[in-house]
C-alpha cells in the first residue's frame, strides 16, 4: 500500500488480506467439541460477536462472515484484516526487491499498472516466494523458517530479540555523555489530513 506522502508516493506498508471465514465450518467445529486452530478465522468471528461492532478488527463483519448462501466470499481475498506490516520485517519471511525509491517489486501482483504509475493507493494481490537466504544458524534453517519458527515461539522470539535489541541500541553510543532527551513531542496532538502537529 502506498501511503502518498512522499513525491515517491511512499512510504510503503503491506496490509494483510484474507478471504471470509465460513459460518458453517466453525459452528460444525464447535458443535464437534473441536478446538480451533490459533490461526483458525473462527477465533475472530467469536470475538466479534462478543464485543460492540465498532470493537471488531474486521470490517465489515457481514462481508468477512460467509455462508452458504454466499460460498464466493469464503474464497475471494478481499477482506483488510486491519494489520499493516513494513517492508524491512516482511523481507525477512518474503523474497522480493525494490526500486530505487522504495517501492516494493518483483512479486506476481506488483506488476500492476496502475500500482507501479502510481494511479492506485493499492497493490493487486502479492504471491511473493519465501526467502531461502540461510540464516547464519547452526541447524542450516533459512531466513523463512526462523521467522516461522518465531512465529509460533512467542517466548523463544522475546529471549533472542531482547538482547539483540539492547545491543542495536547501544551501538555506537557514548555511554558517558549522554543527555536527557526532550519529552515535549511526547503530548503533541497531531491531524494526518492536514499534515500539522501542535504541541
């Protein structure tokens, strides 16, 4: 997605699509005493219908549920999931290259015109392969199934990411003349229409 601030038309963020999620299919699992999958579509059709609309992550929830008598919309990727992710963190599970400006390229989908002339906010649907760059581990796995793996370890991802963190932070400071940054920033109240922020 371009978000059109730049003269480039960036920066760039990737939104999660999904197809529907299908009415039937999860009250037969539930009816089976079936547990859902954590990734199951069903988790958020529950929460949806246990919290004020405006509350629910997927809009509209009449599209996302499908049923029966609308089979296309539990195939059709059309839904915004409302998870935005940046370039830097999808490159590490997606294999895919960008041109001088940023933008991202060389996916099936990132070819269309009107995305590339930059006549649409929007991207058609990516089909990016998974990067096989190798990891630097010692068990050979590749950038693709770390992430995977990270994906799945939410404890295994902090314990590595902390300490990596705090030396990312670190590098290249001095320690012994640092001074307090100013907070003021921190209340200001700011309008994207309008490109200000007041403090």
């Amino acid at each position: 997605r371009s978000e059109q601030r730049t003269v480039a038309h960036g920066p760039w963020n990737w939104a999660l699509f999904s197809s529907g999620c299908s009415t039937v299919a999860c009250a037969e699992l539930k009816a089976a005493g079936e547990g859902y999958d954590k990734n199951s579509c069903c988790h958020y059709l529950d929460f949806c219908s246990m919290v004020p609309q405006d509350k629910c992550p997927v809009k509209p929830l009449k599209k996302f549920a499908c049923t029966e008598e609308n089979p296309a919309d539990c195939t059709e990727i059309n839904n915004f999931m409302r998870i935005n992710m940046l370039s830097v963190d999808v490159g590490l599970y997606y294999n895919f290259t960008t041109d001088a400006n940023g933008r991202p390229m060389g996916c099936p989908g990132m070819d269309y015109k009107r995305w590339v002339d930059n006549k649409a906010k929007m991207s058609s649907i990516t089909d990016c392969e998974m990067n096989t760059a190798p990891a630097g581990d010692d068990e050979g796995n590749t950038m693709a199934d770390i992430m995977q793996l990270f994906a799945e370890d939410n404890e295994q991802w902090i314990s590595e990411f902390i300490p990596v963190f705090d030396a990312m932070l670190e590098n290249g400071v001095d320690t012994a003349n640092l001074e307090a940054s100013p907070t003021e920033w921190v209340n200001a109240n700011c309008n994207d229409r309008k490109k200000i922020c007041k403090l």
